[in-house]
C-alpha cells in the first residue's frame, strides 16, 4: 500500500526546497510532475558532476519523479500546465518572488477554477512584508535568521554544512501539504499554503532564540562543542578524536566513577551541575583530555557503551556511507537515472504496513510527450 497512490503534485520548481517537499510525496507514492526549463532544465542539474557526470544535488532530490520541459512563456505551454492542474491535486512552485503570478497562475484564481486543488509556494521572506521580494538562497536566509551567527568558532561565523534553510522550507512544505489534503478530505476543498525560508529556519532557531533574542545571554559559537552543555563535544583519544555528550547529572556521576575512574570529580564543587560545568569547562576538559589521550579509542568507546554514555565517531561521509547501522538495517538501495543505476538512502520513515516508491530520476523533459497526449485539452 502506498499512503500517497492517487495524489498528483505538478511541481514548477528548482533548486532544494520544492524538489525536497515534492520527493517526500513521491517517496510516499504521489505521483509527482516536475516542471523544467527546455534542454537545460532545473540549474540543480548543472551544480556538480560527481555522481557519474550527474549533480549531487538532483540526484538526492528528484528520484520517482516526471519530467515535463516547458517554456512557461510560451501560451500554449501555459494552457498545457492549466490543463494538468485542473486534474492536479496539489500545486507547489518556488520560483522567485512574483514570477508565478506574472506566468498567470495566482493561487486564489487557481482555486477559484479547481476548487479541489491545494497550491503551496515556497519563497524567501514570505508574500508580504518588507521583505517579500527580496531575493533568498539558503547562505543568505542563514545569515538573517541568525543561524551563521551562532555556528562556527568564536573567531569564525560559519554557515551549516547542508542547506538548512532549503530543507527546512521543503520539511514545512512537505508536512503542510500533507495537513492539507487531510484537511481536504473533511471540507471537500483545496486551500493555498505559504511557506517562508526565514520563519522556517527560524523555527529550527527556537533555542538560540529564546536563550540569546529573549534570555538576553550570549550565546557563543563554539565549534564542534555544545554551546551550553558541558562535557559535551570532541575529545583527543590515544589514537583519534571521538565525542561524548553528558545531559544530566546523572549521566555525569556515572562518567566520573567509570570513565574518568575519579569518583570525587563528582562532588567537586566546581563540577557540581551543568551550569558550574560550562562556566568551569576549560579546568574540566584538561581533566578529560588527560585521562583520555593515554587510551585508544576503541576502548574508550567500549567504556562508554558499557557505562551507556552517549558517544560517537567522527565520520566522514565515506564512513557514513559504509556506516555498519545502515547495512544492518538494509537501509541502502539503487535507483536508475540517465546515467544508469546509483546508489540511494530508502526513505526514513519505515512502516510494515505501507510501502515507499524508488523510481528513475528522470532527463530533462523526459515525459513532456506522454504528458502532453494524457492532458492536452481537445478543442
């Protein structure tokens, strides 16, 4: 059973959020139209060439997905996009600021037309505002909802290492849209969805918001380390670095009898809860480092297990993709693309009860012909 069998999503999108949001429906089984330029379509295509010649990007985006090559300038173009969306379910586009309406397809005159239909737009800074039509990628969107200003080192702001102002908005869309053809199935009537990149990323921002914007405490970057929890980040083994995290103060009496094997660290003054930890964090990570750098890693990591202190590696993206969870868990599979068979993630969300959809990434326009005979309108 596929969740999602029956819905169509014709998506005019490009880049991350829109593609992100309309593969989480496919995964589900909707079936998803992708709407492209003619010949060089979605510019995601032409971001790298690492995945056999194809970008790293639309591949992880635009699996299980149909490929309809229009020129939206173009009347007739026009009138074939308004003839899938008059049997469409959902209608979702992230182009810039004002273009959709200039190509003719105002959300409340769609609706007005196909009363059934659910539009979703992802922009930048929202459809109003002093903002709404300023131009928005992911870096920039970072830097006002002030997620660059607390990551990185206290020397160097720094931007994530994945687009999380772009995912952020494709999660808020997928899930909204979701919401919506549930609500769709009490009131019998689509409804139009607005998603803004910076109040998504400013949801994910609710911490350092309420700590620094409300609390009025500094919130300090602090590289690889927890900013407000301590011991809480990497630590030097004998042989390579590993992270630990302690959240409470049991967690850390357990870590000073077993690990550090100095029970009276425990009731060091100094050490006693988490906020004498922070403030006393450089003393208590002398002492950490100390008694670790003499030990392997391997053993670290063994104690830890054993005392159930959270831990990790730092893995590279090779290691992740031979991590050993993923191949127990058969997490892995290939999907086809233009470039033949590579490598994909199964969705994460798993259930015995409904299946997922792992279908080709399709070439540009690679469907726009059977499209056009299945929707073209007969005069």
């Amino acid at each position: 059973m596929l969740p999602l069998e029956g819905i169509t999503v014709v998506s005019i999108e490009q880049a991350v959020a829109a593609p992100f949001a309309s593969r989480q429906l496919a995964d589900l089984g909707a079936r998803v139209i992708k709407v492209e330029r003619p010949e060089v379509g979605d510019f995601a295509r032409n971001y790298d060439d690492t995945v056999q010649g194809m970008s790293s990007f639309f591949t992880w985006l635009n699996r299980s997905k149909e490929s309809a090559a229009l020129d939206l300038k173009d009347d007739e173009s026009r009138e074939f996009l308004t003839s899938m969306l008059s049997k469409a379910d959902v209608f979702l586009h992230n182009l810039a600021p004002g273009a959709i309406d200039r190509l003719g397809f105002q959300s409340d005159e769609l609706r007005e037309k196909f009363p059934q239909l659910i539009t979703c737009s992802i922009s930048g800074y929202g459809e109003s505002g002093s903002y709404m039509n300023k131009k928005a990628y992911d870096l920039l969107i970072q830097c006002e909802a002030g997620a660059v200003s607390v990551t990185g080192t206290k020397e160097t702001p720094s931007k994530t290492g994945i687009s999380i102002a772009d995912i952020s908005a494709g999660m808020y869309a997928f899930s909204g849209v979701l919401s919506a053809i549930i609500a769709r199935g009490q009131t019998g009537k689509g409804t139009h969805l607005e998603i803004s990149m910076l109040e998504t990323l400013g949801e994910w921002m609710g911490y350092p918001m309420y700590y620094e914007g409300i609390g009025g405490k500094k919130l300090n970057r602090t590289g690889a380390s927890h900013a407000s929890i301590f011991p809480y980040g990497p630590f030097p083994t004998e042989d390579r670095t590993i992270f630990i995290g302690i959240q409470n103060n049991r967690e850390w009496q357990v870590f000073c009898e077993q690990i550090l094997e100095d029970d009276t660290l425990y009731s060091d003054s100094r050490f006693l809860d988490n906020a004498q930890r922070v403030e006393n964090q450089e003393i208590l990570r002398s002492i950490i480092e100390q008694k670790l750098q003499t030990v392997p890693a391997a053993e670290v990591i063994e104690k830890l297990d054993r005392a159930k202190i959270a831990n990790a590696n730092l893995n590279d993206m090779k290691a992740f993709k031979d991590h050993p969870q993923l191949k127990d868990r058969n997490r892995w599979t290939q999907v086809d693309s233009p470039v033949g068979l590579v490598d994909a993630l199964l969705p994460p969300i798993n259930s015995k009860d409904f299946d997922v959809v792992m279908k080709p990434i399709p070439k540009v326009g690679e469907h726009t012909g059977k499209l056009r005979e299945e929707f073209t309108i007969t005069k």
